[in-house]
C-alpha cells in the first residue's frame, strides 16, 4: 500500500503538520500529493493537478472562493463548516444574553441609573428564538439555548425536523417563521443568493420592541440600513452582530452608532480558539481519505456552501 | 375550618393580591391576620403581635432586615431566597460569557479592530468555573453552564456534594477553591459575615489573566480596592457586577472605569420580570401555610440568610 501524499503551504504551522500526520497520511510537495490543505496560506490557491484529488480549506464560509470560481468539479473540496460550531455558538448565546440582560445597554455607563439598565432587562427564559441555518453551529446554538427554557424554531433547507425545535421550517417557506411569535432571532446560515437580505424591513417589522437580532453568518444576510432604521426607531430592541455588510465596516458608518448595536469585529472564531478546532477537523478528515471514507464539509457546488 | 387570614401592604398590587387567594387565604387586616406579605411596602415592618405567625418578605437577601433586628424569633419569616434563581442564573451567564467573547471589550468601540477584541475572546467552554454559594441561583448557574462543556467547582456550607458540580467545596474550607485551577468566578452567596471580602488580593492573585469574576449576589463579597488594583495590572481579564460595594456606586468612582468592568446596577432580578416569580413562590408558600406544611425560603437566623 502506497503512502497517502498530503501537501500543507511553505511555513505551514506545526499544529498543520501533526494533525496530518495523526490523521495517518505524508507530507510531501504539491507535485507528489493526493491532497492538499489549503490552511494558513499567504497567496492564493496554487495549480492542482488532476492528482490532487481533495482539497481542504479552513474557513466555514467559502462564498468567496465560490465567487472566484477557482473551486472545480475536478475534486472534492472541503471547507471547515462546523468545525467551529462549539466556539461560534458560544459566541452567538453570549451575545443573545448580553442584549436580554441589558448588558449592551449597561456597557459604558459611568452613572448608577437601575431604571435605564431594567427597562433594556427582557430576559431569555420563556421567550421564542428563531435559528435559521441548522447546521453544526445552528444546531449547537439549540442545545446550548435548550436549559433557558425558550422555544426554537429552527429554519434549514430540506425542512426535516431539527432535534430540539418546537418545529422546523423549510428555507424556502420562511414567510411561516416570522409569523410565528419569533422573539429573537440568530442567523446561523451560509450566504448565499437565497439568504441575501433575508432580514430587512418586512421581517424586522415582524418582530417586537424587545426582539434581538444576532448574526454570526454573514453580513449579507442583514439589509444593514433597514436595520439602522428599526433599531433607531426602537421597532427592535437591539442587534449583536460579529459581521456586517460592509465588512470591515469603515470608520464613520451609522451602524457603529445606532442604538442597541454591539459589534464584534468577525472575532466568534479567533485564530488562538480555532487552531484546535481545525486540528482536530483535519486529523479527522486525512484519517477519512487515508481510508477511503466520505469526508467532513464536503462543498456542494449547487448549494452554493 | 377558620379561614387563613393574610394580610398585605395598602395599595398592594393585584398581582400579590391574586397570589394570596390562589394560595387558598383570605386577605384582611393585620389586625386580624395570621401572616403578612411584607412586599411592595412603601414604609418599614409594621407592629406585629404574636398572632401574626410568618412574614414573607420580598427580596432574597435579607441582611438589611437582619441588621436592623426585626427580624425577631416570635414567628416564621421567609424570604425569596430561590424564587428569583431562573432570572438571576440566566444574568450571571450572560455577563459571564459577555466577558470571555470579548463583548466587554468591543462595547463602545468604532472602529474595526479584530485584533484587540480576539485577545480577549478566550471562549467558556473547557474552562473551569468556580461558583461559590450553592443554592437556587448556583444551582441553576450550573444547569446553565452544564452544555458549554465547563468543569463547575461549588462552594456550599456543608461540603454536600452538589449535582453537576466535579467537587464540591465547603464554605469554610474555600481556600482550597483557590488552588484547584480555577478559570472564573460567579459569586451567588449572601451576605454574611463569612463572606465578606470573600474575593480580596490573595483570591484574586491566584486567578489568570483571561479570569472573569462575577458578582450577582451582594457587593460585600468582594473586596472593591483590591479588584481594581487587579483588573488595572491585567492580573485578571476583568469582572462583572450586578452589585457593588459601595451600592449605588457613586459618580466618580474608579470601578465605573476600571478596564475590563461592566456594572449593571442591581439589575439582574428587574421589578418587571420579579413579579412573576414572586407571585409564584407566594401562591406557593401560602398554599403551604394554609395547609401547615413546611415554607419555602425560612431565614436560618443562626446562619443569617
């Protein structure tokens, strides 16, 4: 039995290097490998060739490779969608509390004024959340969401019932969830054309003055200036976003000032907490090609994530 | 059968008055009565006679009563202890994990800087947290923090095992709280003598730089001065308090500004959401007090709460 051949980028770091190892397989150069782990590199993706057969990328959000078109059907591609689940969905929780607990209100306040701070104190227990996107971190979300005692309502594509939600809605009749009594809603799903402004002014509308709106996706899936508009009206009672459209946002935008935003500058998932996590997604997924097996983040082409 | 007569302040909300009847009692005077609500009373205790033979005060800390000495051995008196556990537990989480997203950190900021907010984003899970005082708001705490994969110390008085938690410390040997690798604090013990200054310089030296504390019971438990000294040389990541000490924290006081703090001022358990949960816990105790069966939250006198 012939070596399996798996190429890291030069000046790889050694976490890369022992989580192939691990997984079972070689390092060796781009001319030789059967894969190649497309992590940590400077440039952009090298020449494959046709020996390559699998390609592995370390970030959960690829629409932008899927934009540059250099994602072929000449290999199976995997990103690490999932991988992160644990530390984004934690991030997701965080900042869904941090917005019923008044927290955002509080932050920064230099005078004792228990009244300004209550009246922003809705609290989670009880109310109604929305996850729209049930994948690893959508899913995570839920069971970390589950002992506050709150309803979900879960939204995915195929609309098979998500463990955990009080009922599952299909992408593609998301008109049902915000008819439905949503209080918060976190949006855990790719960007794609059908999740593009999925929240803007007709879905903000249909939430109420204590609703918070969470985003660890993708800045795309908030219409940014509908946004600006509910918040600055107080038809909503505040956004935690860790991404934005435009992302970076620029010095000066109005959403830095809006009331009851706090932002996190793409930070759910820092590089120092995402090392382990992707470690431990590749240690697996080289063990899966070494044997043969169906991989872990698999890219579909058609589904655009 | 004579019907149990309870009586409650001038002007008592309907929601007390609700409670009482659905607890199976007649509400009248306190000259007739065999218990009083003491909730939503503008003035002090009044007078009781003996035929009065249980109170039930409102908040779950109860030192101020205690200090003042109405607090006699002539009948039963309850407090909330435990009613507001579900609202309290959820902010102690929320400002918790509001502290290791780096939410604090990116509070208030305008400009797009990942690099400082990822530095203080260390992530809960795999963290050990320590929470000190084990009742209903502990309890609950740890049912919380139970699906983000954190190892919980507790600290109770009895050295009791307490569900969930890895160990259980008790109260009076907590020094070897502070050897055992503990990530973050929650402090959910009342006020006692025993716990005043519970958290000082030498606690505080033995935590790590990414350390949050977290302050949801009483002010006194910490020892302010040192904590500022501690949050200002970066020797702990920061802390967050729903109480303070001095309370109301006054203008000016360096704690407002102190690097890593975020004060919320002793809302965590707001009028609005506390009725509910009074209400409960008072239809309940009644029900009991109707039917001679032990109440719930009986102040302990010889442990003073």
């Amino acid at each position: 039995m012939t070596a399996t051949v798996v190429a890291v980028p030069d000046g790889a770091p050694d976490w890369l290097v022992t989580a192939v190892r691990d997984g079972g397989a070689t390092i060796g150069p781009l001319s030789a490998a059967d894969a190649l782990m497309q992590v940590g590199a400077t440039g952009g993706l090298p020449a494959l060739s046709d020996q390559v057969r699998w390609v592995q990328l370390s970030s959960a959000g690829i629409e932008g490779y899927l934009r540059s078109g250099v994602i072929d059907d000449r290999r199976v591609w995997t990103s690490a969608a999932g991988a992160y689940a644990d530390t984004v969905a934690e991030h997701a929780v965080g900042m869904l509390l941090a917005g019923v607990r008044g927290l955002v209100t509080a932050a920064g306040r230099t005078r004792w004024d228990p009244a300004a701070v209550a009246r922003s104190t809705t609290g989670l227990g009880g109310s109604t959340v929305a996850v729209v996107g049930a994948g690893g971190i959508g899913r995570r979300v839920m069971a970390l969401l589950a002992p506050f005692g709150v309803t979900t309502l879960a939204v995915n594509r195929s609309g098979q019932p998500v463990d955990g939600a009080a009922r599952t809605i299909p992408a593609d009749r998301i008109e049902e969830l915000w008819s439905a009594g949503v209080d918060h809603v976190v949006l855990a799903a790719p960007a794609t054309a059908a999740s593009h402004h999925l929240v803007g002014a007709d879905e903000l509308a249909a939430l109420t003055p204590a609703s918070w709106v969470v985003n660890i996706a993708r800045g795309s899936l908030i219409d940014t200036d509908a946004l600006i508009a509910a918040v600055t009206a107080g038809r909503i009672a505040g956004a935690a976003l860790d991404v934005t459209d435009p992302e970076p946002l620029p010095d000066g935008h109005p959403l830095w000032t809006a009331p009851g935003v706090i932002i996190t500058p793409h930070t759910a998932n820092p590089a120092h907490l995402a090392h382990g996590a992707l470690a431990a997604r590749i240690r697996e997924n080289v063990a899966r090609f070494v044997a043969g097996r169906q991989l872990l983040g698999v890219i579909d082409l058609g589904a655009g994530y």
